[in-house]
C-alpha cells in the first residue's frame, strides 16, 4: 500500500500514475490525502484555474478540447477536469467528455482526469478543488474544469476557478435563461457557441445587454464586466478571442482582487471540509443518528430535536446511554 510521502514524491518528481492516484484518494476520501496534499501544498496556486459552466448541449465539452489545443500552442500545459454525471448502477463518471477529447488524450502536455459528480448539485463534484490543487502541484501551467452542465444550479465552480466562462448557445432558450438571476450571476466571461447558427447574433446582443443591465445598476461596484464573445467550437473559431478574454480578466485579478479572491476560497474550503467530518463524526461515529430516531419517534418535531442535538454539540454532551430516551430530555418539552 502507498504511503502518502511516497506518492507526494512521486507526483513531485512528474510522475503521472502518483498524479491520478493522489485525485483518486481526494475523489474517495481516502485518510492518507490529507497528509499527501500537506507534503505538495507548497506548490499549489501557480496554475490558472478556469471553469467552462453551462446548459446541456451547448458545447462545452468541445470548447474545453479546443481551448486545450490553443494552449498547447502557447505551449502551455493543460490540466483538464470534466465532472460528468454519475452512473446511477454504479456511481462513477460516464466518461462522455473525455471520450470527446480524445484527440487531446496522446499530448504529453495534456491530463484528463474524468470525476463523477456523486450526487453534488452544484455542477462539480465534492473533491473537484482537491484535484485542482493536485494539478497545480504537478505543474500544470493552466487547469479547465468542465462542470456537468445543469443550467442555473452550477454556482459551486465559482469555488474551484479564478474565472468563469458561462457558454450558451442559440436555439436553446438560453437568451431568456441566462437573462435570469442564475449563470449571468456567475459569469466572468460569457461566450456565445455555434455563432454560425442562426440566431446567435442576436442572442449575443440580448446577453450583452442584459450585462450591461445588471452592471448599470447602483448595487454593482465590481470593476469587471463580462465580455461577451462569440465563437464556433466546432470549427476551432474564436478561441483566440477567448483566450484574450480571459486575459484581460486575469489582468483584472492581478490588479487587485486575485490574493483576496484566493483566500476567500481557501477559507470557504475550509469551511466545507468542517461541515463534512462534522456530519460524518455526528451521524456515524458519535451515534447521533440513533438518538435523533429516539426523539422522532417519541413524537418530537424536527426542529426540537434539531435544536436539541445542536445544544448537545455545542455543550460537548456525549450521546447519551440507550436508557436516555426523548422524555428524558429537552427535545420532547420544546
């Protein structure tokens, strides 16, 4: 069995097989990642990391497989993470987004590394930041995260990215869609696929108008505003508009907010990690779940066995005997 220093060693030395391993044991939860992220971390947040977000069927997977080969021309090494839905038998990544860039899959410069989203519902998977950091400790220049592609609920890759590229496409409904309070809200860069399909062109104009609603307003204060860039993955167009795009973005950062933004995220990580051994610990190992049956089941409300089991942690109260029953406690006279 590995050891955490002899596969932190191995990632450190380029070693490919250390890298998937290392994103396997953040992916399963594994005890030693902890320790082997700690001997890397001082390699991480070296590599610009971006997130591709949008509808099902707008071309991100294509997008991302083009951006990669633009890169690689810039002779910059690429990192790419495509969160894909789970297999409901099975409970791993159905694999589509990496068998469409198959062509990237024999570039030396390039890594894909497919992760199933596991039930989060955010667009990326659980350990999708860990695998980042791990990128980023091999020494990949740029990283691109593909989230699943659910629409307005993939708010969670601002988490895991320096910026956000939001593709819509026309013919979708996208206009009126991304007009709402969902992924223009996320966007740092937005980008119009399939722009020789009819109808992109005035749905390139509807978007840059309402960005220039949204950021008129009085509550805006960022300096930033979402550029609006129209390409044709398909046919490798407008990869160099975007990849400007997201330089001048970086730019922005750079002036600024990137240290900040950064630390905002490592914080917000942090809290993540605590929430999730926290519900662990509670509801596995210090037996929690079986005193909140108890309380239910002598006929306490939800909330009051809630506050009562919050009192209990905050108190450092030990789960009681089994002879401790719901009568015998404050949940049943709340």
């Amino acid at each position: 069995m590995a050891s955490s220093d002899d596969l932190s060693g191995r990632l450190l030395a380029g070693e490919r097989a250390a890298l998937a391993r290392l994103i396997s044991w953040a992916e399963n939860s594994d005890r030693r990642f902890p320790a082997a992220l700690s001997s890397v971390y001082g390699r991480v947040g070296r590599a610009w990391r971006t997130g591709i977000t949008g509808p099902p069927g707008a071309g991100k997977s294509t997008l991302v497989n083009e951006l990669a080969s633009t890169l690689r021309e810039r002779d910059r090494t690429v990192g790419i993470l495509a969160v894909d839905p789970s297999s409901p038998f099975t409970g791993g990544a159905l694999l589509g987004d990496r068998i469409r860039m198959e062509d990237r899959t024999l570039d030396p410069g390039v890594f894909i590394r497919s992760m199933a989203s596991r039930g989060s519902h955010g667009g990326i998977a659980r350990a999708t930041v860990d695998a980042c950091d791990v990128m980023d400790a091999f020494g990949f220049d740029e990283i691109l995260v593909e989230t699943v592609g659910v629409g307005q609920a993939e708010y969670d890759v601002i988490s895991a990215a320096d910026h956000v590229v939001v593709v819509v496409c026309p013919g979708a409904g996208d206009g009126i869609q991304a007009m709402k309070a969902g992924l223009l809200e996320v966007a740092d860069i937005i980008v119009v696929n399939k722009s020789d399909v009819p109808g992109a062109e005035r749905l390139a104009m509807d978007l840059e108008e309402a960005v220039h609603l949204r950021t008129a307003g009085p509550r805006h204060v960022a300096a930033w505003v979402p550029p609006v860039v129209q390409c044709s993955a398909a046919k490798a167009e407008g990869m160099e508009a975007l990849l400007d795009a997201v330089a001048r973005h970086r730019e922005y950062l750079q002036g600024g907010e990137l240290e900040a933004t950064r630390a905002r995220k490592r914080a917000e990580q942090v809290q993540r990690v605590v929430s999730e051994r926290l519900s662990e610990a509670l509801w596995g190992e210090l037996g929690y779940g079986a005193l909140v049956k108890s309380f239910l089941d002598a006929g306490s409300t939800p909330y009051d066995v809630a506050s009562d089991v919050l009192s209990r942690v905050l108190a450092g109260v030990p789960v009681a005997a089994s002879g401790d029953r719901a009568g015998e406690t404050g949940a049943s006279a709340s």
